[in-house]
C-alpha cells in the first residue's frame, strides 16, 4: 500500500466552536444567559458565561501557525486557521491532510461538559447542552455527510439526564459520549461507585462509545512548578494509564459486558506492558485484594472493552499482537500542537509501511467504521476516500505556516508551568 | 541456559532494620535520641523516634506468609521471616531462591532517609545516618563478602554534606545512593533546580549510582479513595515514568555526562513507548519549548544515563532492543509481597528462555556487577554462584508459607485505599 491509497478516519480531533454556534437553538430565557464572544480593547476575543471570562476561545488550537509559537493559545478567532471553527474550512483542511472522516472533541465546552455543569441553574444547563449537541450533530457534522463522526457532550450533575441524552443523541445517530477518565477529580462520584449506572447502561444499550480524552479530569501532569514543559507534554498521554487501570478494576466492564470505552490521545505503546502487569498484579494479589474475573484474566476485559487511539507510535505498532486488533484507532489531532497535519499519511506511513494491507485498513478507518457506527462509504466511494483522491480535490489550499507575531518564548529560556502561568497573567 | 545455571544479582530487596542496628555506635548523646524499638500491650513493635511511634516495624515485609495477608505489615518482628531482619537467615534464603548477590533498600530509614531529615536537630541527625550508614556496610553488607551491594542513604537537608557522605561510603566500597524520584514532593527542591549539584558532581567523581525506588516522593497513585488497592499496585511501578521525564528534561545529565541513576523496581515494557515519545515531544515542539540535546535526542540521553530494572517483565524482554542493553537490571524484591521468592529463577526464565546467554548474563548478573561497582567472583567462584550451586546448599530451608493469622481481607470484600487506611487506624 501506496501513502496515496490510505484511508485516514480520525478518532481524535478538536472543534473550536463559532461564536454563532447558540444562534435560533434557544428560548428567550436561556439566549439570555449563553455564552457569548467578547472582544477585549487589545484585540483578544473571550468567551463570557456566567459573568466570567473562560480563558482561551481555542484551547491549543496552533494548527498552520509556526512552530514557534505553538505553546500560545490563540488568543482571537483571527489567529486561528479557519478551519478549526468553520466546516467548510475544516473540510478543505482535512482533504489537503488527505482525512476522510473525523471526530471531534469539544473546545468552550470542556472535555467533560464542564461548561455546563459549571452553569448553576440546571433548567439552562440542560437546554444549552442539548442545543449544543444539536449543533454540533446538525452543523458541525450533518453538512458534510459521511465525513464527521459525531460526538456528544453529557449533563455530568446528573446520571439519569446523561442516559435520556445518550438515548436522544443516538436516535439522531450519535455513537459517541465524551466523558471524564476520572470523575472524582471534577468532584463527581468515581468510577467504582454505582452513580453513573444509568448512564453506562444508555451507553452500552445504544451501542455508544465513552470517549475519555487525555486531560478531561482537568488535572495535568506538572512534577514540579519549574519542570521544563516538555514534561508535561510527554507524560500526559500516558498519564490515562491511571484511567485504565481504574477501568478494569472498577465494576464497570463487569457490569456492563458490551460497554465500550476509548482512550482518546492515550497511545498504545504502553499497553502491553501495562497488560502484563495488570495480569500479574491479579495472580499475585488478588488472594487478599478479593478480586474475581471468573475465567477471564484482567488484561482481556481491558481488550473487549477498550479502544486504544494514538497519534504517531511506531512502538505501539511494533508491539499490538497484544492487543485487540479490532480496537486499535488512528488519530490526527488536528488542530493541536500534537497533530501530524498536514503530513499525517507520510508520518503514518513511517509506522505502518510493511504491515497486512488489512491490519493498514483496520488501524486507519475500518475499526473507526465499525466502533462508531460510522458509515462513510454510505455517501463516498471508497476510491473517492483515499489520501490521493481527497488531496487531488484540495490543491489550492495553502499550507505554509504563518505567524501571528503575538510574542515568541524565546526570550524566556526554557519553556516551564510557571513561565507559561505568568505569560496567561500578563495577556 | 537451564535454570540452575543462572547466576542472579538483584538490585532492589529491602532490609528490615533489627532493633540492636544502632549499639556501640553512637555517643551517648545521640544513643539517648536514636530510633528503638517498643512492645506494646497488644504485642505490636513499633519503632519510636522523636516522641513518635512510626507506623511498621517492616513495611509490606510479607515474604514467606499465605497471600491471603499479603496487604498486612508486620505487626511484630516475630511476623516476619528471619530473613528480613537478620544476615544470616538472609543469605539462606537467598540461596534457597538461588540469589547470589543483593542490593537492598532501607525500610526504617525511608527510600530517602525521611527519617534522619525528619529529626531536627541536624547534629544528631546526621552522627544517626552515619551510623545508620555504617551499620549497612558493615554488619548488613560486609559479614558475607560477595553477596550484598551496599547502599547508602543521603542527608538529604544538606547538599555538600550528601556530597561528602557519598564520598565517605565510596571509600568503603559503597557506589550506590538511595534518592527521591521527586525530591519536591518531600519539600525539598526540584530536579530542575541546581540545588543538587554537589551531590551530584560527588556521585558521578564516585561513579556512585543514584537508586530511585518507586513510592521514594512518598506519594503513592491513589486515583479515587474507593480504587480497589489493585489500582494503586498496578499503577505504581509505571509511575516512575515522571521521574524519568523530569530527569531527562532537567539539566541534570546534560551537566552530569558520566551520572548514573538506577528506575527501582519501575519495569521495563512501558520504556521503548516513553522513547519514542521523549523525541516526538523534542522534535515537534523544541521550537518553542527552547529544549537543546546538541547532537543527540533525549531518547539516547535516557539510554547513556539511565539503569532500568524490572521484577517480572516478559513484553519488556520482546522489546529490549529499544534499551541500553548494558543497562537492564533484574530484581527480586524480597521481603515484598510483588517479590517472586522463593521461585525467582523459575519466575525468570519464563521470559528469559531462548535468549542468547550473553543477553541472560547481562540481564541477571554482568550489568548489575559492572554498574555498581560489585565484584561477587572476588570471593566466590562462579560455579558456586549459580541458581542450582546455591539452592544446593539451601536445602534445609523452609519455603513453606505460614500465616500468622492476624485478620485477613476476606470479610470486607474488595479492599481499597479506604478499607487499608480504616484498618489501619484500628490497629
């Protein structure tokens, strides 16, 4: 297989929602309390709720910019390429990349939904999130069809709102949920506690993935104040190792035998290893520990319930006869720092040259299709789908990196949490 | 290889600490203030120091007990096998495990030597460690040559005089240091820090290594407080990973070309896919993040720098090609309850069969003889040294597990963080 006849669906992107996005979805009454954009007298745009200012309008959202400027939010929508907020934009941005499909996580809501949960009047709450989720199902995805993967936000204060919304998405053919990897960090109840069975149950019944993004506990890994930030960003993905470990032992998959779960931007090269230890940790221990998998062992419910995702690793290829073949997905990541765009298909090509024509196909698109419920070849040929094909339709978008000259790190040494606090400080 | 022709070195065991550790080796101000251990009504020791009691007289010193106790501390030293505590009784169970040589770590002293930072008043103090440190060389490592890998623990209030203890143990024959993997987490400064750098500077002149032990920030990974314990035991050994990205981000290697640091007991399967991403992170966002490697990537840094160690690693063994292979270590972590004795060598050759023996020697004895500074075939001959030589002589020690019947975990269901804390305030 050619890079030209790839397949690419994305199991990871961002959307950074438009500031029309409430625009004829509301009563007077909630119209009243959305958020709205506010432009700022030095030229920054915010988004206002409940009388805050929310920090970013795109968290991380650097794709096209220079690399020199990649750890600096943008601070306006006009720094940002346009298509990490407008469709058609996005839709150019993913043929140039030579992407056919895409799921994307949400920016001003929060990985969990957090916008939400934090708006106390629970009656807006909800009609906000559901308009949300309509525009996100309707304009977001439903004017391109067969190219995006929908993804729904859910109301996290209560369990039995997140299953009527899960029920309601799916029958709007929604698979997904975004969801926290640990829910006690956003003071929730955590995964062992029986609160979030009405909603695992929708999930499981509606044949909806939970998707848990690195980072949607709200907690980074920062060692130390002054650790270089390198840190950081090299241990976050790995960090949901935590997650999946709660996971499996937890009763949920247990409970819930068709349940499944995705480890959105976790990577996959660890798995093995955490597989083992997993199966070892159960045979050494679970003598005191009391835990019971009847005939199976802990490291094959993680492989019938969890999705593995990753970005760019070559180990992960190297090592996935431990895993479930059937669960291993591709991402993109755009429009983060960590996204291969505009190069994804070369940069994938580095790791899957030499493998199975059919393990290429499963890794890049088939299992995408057949997790989320995903359907494009419904609306496009699969000849139409390839890289070759899609990037033949977009040879006048312009990739070359820009710079928005809103101040660089170099002046500042070694790029550190504190350095990176004290610069949102100053904006 | 067969089995009985294994030689093995293991660099992580622990020392439960005898109560008579400190006699004739202190004036008689510090004896007055030193550590002792006191029988209480209910037949529980505990060491006192300062007006405290410390909670165990051996943490997780289970070796040899039914795995049914594994969670429970010894209550009493007469609930351990001799052979925490006394020398004799550890080199046969060394032998019966067919263990010729063993570098252990302290358990009253702490992973760092909270203890000695713990008292005030610095004079005593430090005449406590240094006797502490002398005790260890000489009645714990020096009464069967051949067989212990000394290791010392550091000041840690005072850099210069860490310097100057490394340099002191050097001269007897003593080239390893126990640390913390996150210094900052015990309120002292961070890697990042140059705070450290005539410790430092001491260890690499002495070509003394640095032995990180999992739990040595004195944070364990609990990710809810209702997480089955599995969690936590899973998770803990792979959550070294931070120490290792803070230590290759830092200037610590970059200053110190020819230091050592050993992973205790951090595993090696996880390590290729932290690699791969240290240079993924270096090549997409050094731009920004003003990192610097000159002509090498972080990933080689890791290799030149760091000592990886496992207990039970198969997928770390299929994947070592990505690792340093002088400097992987095997470990058998006896008294703990993920320790593999009295079945090591059995344990050992699940995944080390079929390897070439070069790599077997490496992996079980040269790299740990080389690294630390051990010369085990000075005092006895290699023929002696092996798996089955050892156990030859071992043939009258009991392996068989006893319980000492002090309340199991069976009656309260799964057990967490919660059930161990409550248990705990009850003792």
């Amino acid at each position: 297989m050619q890079v030209d006849d790839l397949v690419l669906v994305s199991v990871d992107d961002h959307v950074v929602e438009p500031p029309d996005l409430f625009e004829g979805r509301l009563s007077a009454k909630a119209a009243e309390r959305a958020p709205f954009v506010r432009k700022l007298e030095n030229g920054r745009e915010v988004w206002m709720f409940e009388g805050t200012a929310l920090p970013n309008v795109g968290l991380n959202a650097v794709a096209g910019r220079v690399p020199e400027e990649y750890g600096l939010d943008p601070l306006a929508f006009s720094e940002m390429r346009p298509g990490c907020y407008d469709i058609h934009e996005r839709i150019r941005d993913m043929n140039v990349n030579g992407v056919l499909g895409s799921l994307n996580f949400p920016s001003l809501a929060g990985f969990t939904g957090q916008l939400f949960y934090s708006c106390d009047d629970k009656d807006i709450a909800i009609e906000l999130l559901r308009a949300y989720n309509d525009w996100h199902v309707e304009d977001w995805c439903g004017v391109y069809p067969g190219r995006m993967i929908p993804l729904a936000v859910p109301p996290i204060w209560d369990a039995e709102l997140m299953a009527a919304e899960v029920r309601r998405m799916g029958e709007k053919g929604c698979h997904a949920v975004t969801f926290s990897e640990n829910p006690e960090k956003l003071g929730r109840p955590s995964w062992h506690s029986d609160y979030w069975d009405p909603f695992l149950a929708a999930c499981e019944e509606a044949g909806t993935v939970i998707c848990l993004h690195i980072g949607s506990s709200s907690q980074t890994v920062i060692t130390a104040m002054d650790a270089p930030i390198d840190t950081m960003i090299t241990l976050q993905p790995m960090n949901i190792v935590q997650c999946a470990a709660d996971l499996v032992w937890s009763p949920v998959f247990r409970k819930f035998p068709r349940l499944k779960v995705a480890l959105s931007e976790g990577g996959i090269g660890w798995v093995p290893y955490f597989l083992e230890r997993l199966d070892y940790v159960y045979q050494h221990h679970r003598a005191w520990t009391n835990q019971d998998f009847g005939d199976k062992l802990p490291s094959q419910v993680f492989n019938e319930h969890v999705l593995t995702c990753f970005i760019d690793d070559a180990v992960g290829i190297e090592v996935r006869h431990h895993l479930n073949p059937d669960h291993i997905h591709w991402e993109c990541d755009y429009p983060h720092s960590d996204s291969t765009w505009p190069y994804a298909p070369e940069m994938a090509m580095k790791y899957l040259e030499g493998l199975p024509d059919e393990d290429i196909d499963r890794i890049t698109h088939r299992n995408a299709i057949a997790n989320f419920g995903f359907d494009p070849f419904a609306h496009i040929p699969r000849e139409q789908a390839t890289v070759g094909a899609l990037r033949a339709q977009a040879t006048d978008v312009d990739t070359t990196p820009v710079s928005h000259g809103t101040g660089k790190f170099q002046e500042e040494g070694i790029v550190t949490a504190m350095t990176l606090a004290e610069r949102m400080a100053r904006k």
